[in-house]
C-alpha cells in the first residue's frame, strides 16, 4: 500500500521511495450459512415366537447410542442411533431410530467483525505501528519503532500469522499485526524487489530485478533476507511494478506497462498475460473477482486476467495513490486513499460507502489485518 500523503515532503532519513505494491488478499473461507439440513427417520420392530417353555428374557436388553457431530465450513452431521433388543424365548423386538441432519454449506464470507487496518505512520522522530479507524480517519498508535525509512507501498500481509510485513530501504521487518510489535529484520536491497505477496502456503514471492533489466519470480526468507530464484517472467514487469494476489487459488497477478501477468504462487510460472489499459490498486475480492480502477475510463472495473476485458461497476474520478489500497474480505470492504482522503467501497459492487478526510500525516503501507 502507497503513502496516503504524496505531497508531504521527504523527511529527511525517513524519505519514501516511490516503488512498489503488495495487497491483502488471501483465501476467505468462512463459517457461512446455507439452507436447512435433511431428517430422515425410520423405525422397525420385529417379534419373534417365543419356546415352549415361557422365559422371561435372557436379561435384560441392550441399548447403544451413538452421536457424530461435525461442523464447519462444509455440513454440520448428527447422527443418533438407538437399538433396543429384549433377550430370552419371549422373542426379539427391536427398535431401531435413526435421525441425521445436515448442517448448511460453508459461505465465501464468514460472520466476522471488520478487520482493523494497520500500517506505517512516519514522523519527524522515527516511525509507528498504527491503527486506522475507517469511520474517522483517527490514528491509534500501538508501538513506536525509532528511526527507519519505507518504500511507499512495499508490504505483505500473512493472514495465517497475522505477520505484516513491511519493506524499508535496508531491509524487510516483521512486525505483529495486532500489536504492533517488531518481531524480526532482514537486510536486503529493496531496489531489486519489488510487488512482495504472500502466497497459500505463507511464502513470500517477490518479483527481483536482474542486471540488465530482467525480471525473475523469486522466493524471499523474511528472516534471513535470503532470495531463491524461481522462474524467469518473459517480459519485463518493472513499468508499473504493482499488483496483488489470490491465495485462494494461490495466484499472483503482476502488472507492467500495457498488461498483466497471471503468475503461479507455488512455482512463480507464468500462466497467462493479457493486454489492458491503465489499471492500478487492484485486489481481488472474497469470489476471486480482481477489482481495480480503470484510469482511462475513471471507474472502478472487473478484469479477466486471461483475456484483458474489463466490466465498469462504478464510476470512480477521485485522485488516487498508485499501490495505497487495501481490502478486508470479513466485510467485503475496498479502502481506497486519495491525498487525504479514504473511499470505502463495496468490494463486489464498486459501490462508495463512505468518504473521510483524514488529517495530516504520513501514513503508508496500510494491511487490513483479519
């Protein structure tokens, strides 16, 4: 995510590169509704004749219960089995009941509160963990961190860890999305990484400029710094260097001046490249569904990576910082920054939800942490 004050100058050690994008957008599965289970229910009693010579029973009968529940995303199963069996010549009678239920499928979004966004806040003394309120623009800072400077829109988010991840000119931290806490560092040469996402099995994949202008889908170790190659791109994405990820599908989607590139998130392979238009801050919602804002047309649009077709939802004319953007898939909430201000809007739809004019400072880097 990009810085929310573009025009507020460089802070001497704590100036901004203007260089790349990550996003929050990773798998959504939640504990859904659906509709109502199935109950069957069936009862047979048997009699036998009974001996010549009249028994009371060969004692007493037996009775076994059994329940199975499962719940989750996909049914929710309960199964109660009763079986009661009389012995002795008298003859058997059994009676069997059975009941199962099955619960609704699993939904794209669970029930969940809407996630807090976090991110970087720079000041004339060091940099801050903080958190932003959406409704109001306020900041709450949740840990001061000293002296350090960012690239503007160079974080990952790992929602299975709750880990941000945030780039500086030296090196990439780890800090704890709720806390706020600083909790690793490597160095590494942000100048040759750039669109850092975090694929389905939790892996950073980074694009790395080679010399000579090359591009390479690498793999980067946020405690060491360490890089492994993965797999050449067959062009050049360094013209735009934004983009975003589906770790659903474990898909990366990488754009560069004129397209866009549908990138394997395990092996870094190129599946498909698409010619688009301008096309910035994209995510890609809770249906798979990558939304952005097509600049030439000023709306937010629907891409198909594979063939470049982009659908209008809404119009869309404010300024925008390029990579400033995040989304929040418990509430299907795009958060786009423009300058000082912050568009809530719906992430199916393109519909604006609100506008806030925020204060003053330089806020960047922001993760919606759910």
């Amino acid at each position: 995510m990009r810085n929310v004050a573009s025009s507020v100058a460089a802070l001497g050690a704590l100036s901004l590169a203007y260089a790349c994008t990550s996003s929050i957008e990773v798998g959504y599965d939640g504990p859904g509704g659906g509709s109502a289970g199935t109950t069957g229910a069936s009862t047979s009693t048997g009699t036998g004749r009974g001996a010549t010579t009249v028994s009371s029973g060969g004692g007493a009968g037996t009775t076994a219960t059994s329940t199975a529940s499962t719940s989750g995303g996909g049914a929710g199963t309960t199964t109660t089995t009763t079986a009661s069996t009389g012995g002795g010549g008298a003859g058997t009678t059994t009676a069997t009941t059975s009941t199962a239920s099955t619960g609704a499928g699993g939904g794209e979004v669970g029930p969940c509160t809407p996630a807090p966004l976090v991110g970087i806040n720079l000041t004339d003394t060091g940099w801050q963990t903080a958190r932003l309120d959406p409704l109001t623009g306020d900041l709450t800072v949740l840990a001061v961190n000293g002296a350090g400077s960012f690239v503007q829109g160079f974080s990952a988010y790992d929602p299975g860890t709750k880990h941000l991840y945030e780039f500086g000119n030296s090196g990439v931290y780890t800090i704890d999305g709720t806390t706020g806490a600083v909790l690793g560092f490597a160095g590494i040469d942000a100048n040759d990484i750039y669109n850092p996402q975090v694929n389905a099995a939790g892996e950073i994949i980074v694009i790395h400029l080679l010399p000579g202008g090359t591009d390479e889908t690498a793999r980067l170790d946020p405690t060491t710094g360490a890089l492994t190659s993965l797999l050449p791109l067959s062009i050049s994405s360094y013209g735009q260097a934004e983009g975003t990820v589906d770790a659903k599908a474990d898909r990366i989607y990488q754009f560069g001046a004129g397209y866009v590139l549908t990138l394997d998130g395990a092996t870094g392979a190129t599946l498909a490249t698409a010619s688009i238009p301008e096309f910035d801050n994209a995510i890609v919602n809770y249906a798979g569904e990558l939304i952005g804002i097509d600049y030439p047309a000023h709306t937010l649009g629907r891409l198909d990576p594979t063939t470049g077709a982009i659908t209008t939802l809404a119009p869309f004319s404010a300024g925008t910082e390029q990579g400033i953007r995040t989304y929040d898939p418990c509430s299907n909430r795009i958060y786009q920054f423009a300058g000082y201000s912050l568009y809530t809007l719906d992430g199916t739809t393109g519909a604006l939800i609100s506008t806030v004019t925020m204060p003053q400072q330089n806020f960047t880097n922001v993760e919606a942490i759910w």
